[in-house]
C-alpha cells in the first residue's frame, strides 16, 4: 500500500532562516500609506542603529592618555599644611 498522505518535498527542507520573521513594527491604529510606514521605519532602524553602537563604545575601557582636561588642570603641590594633626596645638 502506498502512502497518500506524504507531504512535498519542498515543504521538508523548509530550514528557520525560510521561515517569516515576527515584524518589527505593527500599527494597531489609524491607516498610514507607505510613506509614513516607511518614515517610521527609517526612524526605528536609526535608533536600533545608535543603540547598538552605544553598547559597543560602552564595553570599550577609557583611554585617557592625553586627555586635554589634564592640561588644564592645576597642579598638584606639597602643602606641608594640608593635614595638621591639630591636637598637638
């Protein structure tokens, strides 16, 4: 007997990178044209964009050599008076 019910062969090599991905951007309300849909895409594809690029610089460690703030700031000198012990007075 042979089996009817066997399902085609393209439907077996189906792989998870065929398959739909869940949208990113769904509008519950209202009715936008292409336009705006598009606009709101650009928009959030930005801001993943800058997002990512935050937490890549914010996994780098601080380089502060050269920093010009150093420059700028006072020196620092011996004051023999900065830490008097003052119950000997």
């Amino acid at each position: 007997m042979s089996d009817t019910t066997t399902a085609p062969a393209d439907a077996a090599e189906t792989t998870d990178a065929e398959k739909p991905a869940k949208p990113v951007l769904q509008i519950v309300n209202g009715n936008p044209d292409d336009t705006e849909t598009a606009a709101l895409t650009v928009i959030f594809a930005g801001l993943t964009a800058q997002a990512a690029a935050e937490a890549e610089n914010a996994e780098r460690t601080r380089n502060l050599w050269g920093n010009l703030e150093e420059r700028l700031r006072r020196p620092v000198t011996h004051n023999p008076t900065a830490f008097q012990n003052v119950s000997f007075y």
